[in-house]
C-alpha cells in the first residue's frame, strides 16, 4: 500500500504563485510515474501534469503548459508542482497520484484563486 499526502494548497490571488508539495510512504518501490489532477466543483476530475520517476519526463495539459512545473524529489520519495501566473479557472481540488503497481490516490488539498 502507497500512502500519498498532499500540502502546499491555499488562497492566492490571480498571477500568484502556489507550489504544491506530495510525500508517498509505505511501499513505494518502485514508482514509475506519479502526476497531479484536479477537479473543479460539478466538473470531472482532469489531467494537470505528470512525471516519469525514472528519467524525469514530464507530460503537461494544455492549460496549464508554460505556467505549472512538475518536478520530483526520487530520494525523498516526494512530488512537486510550482504553479505561477494562476488564473481562477485554476481553482480546484489537486489531487496526485502515483503508479506502483497500481495507481494510488491523495486526499487532495484546495486551491483557490481569487480574482
């Protein structure tokens, strides 16, 4: 079992920056990829960002190329996401989630961005 806890969410006002943070524990060899989503209230969940843990590739969504950078930490098992120049259309419910095995979820944490 992998367990995935996110930190980092908050207010911000638009053109703000955030930078989210996603500690695994438990049996976390080996990752093979870990990534971000979101979901907005009475939206489905969507696709932000995701990394390979092995060579560090990265996949980003449309919108949010340019301004979200995925980045990871391999010794410290942790997975970063560094939002700047935030619109309140990014304002959502960010989840990570992981690939060992089988895919592992977070709770999630908030990010509000108010214009």
């Amino acid at each position: 079992h992998v367990l995935l806890v996110e930190s980092g969410g908050g207010l911000v006002q638009a053109g703000g920056s955030l930078s989210l943070s996603c500690a695994a524990s438990g049996r976390t060899f080996p990752i093979d990829t870990m990534g971000w989503f979101r979901q907005s209230p009475g939206k489905e969940r969507e696709f932000v960002a995701s990394i390979k843990w092995r060579d560090a590739n990265t996949n980003y969504a449309s919108s949010v190329k340019g301004r979200f950078t995925i980045s990871r930490d391999n010794a410290k098992n942790t997975l970063y996401l560094q939002m700047n120049s935030l619109k309140p259309e990014d304002t959502a419910v960010y989840y990570c989630n992981a690939l060992v095995g089988r895919w592992f979820w977070g709770q999630g944490t908030q990010v509000t961005v108010s214009s």
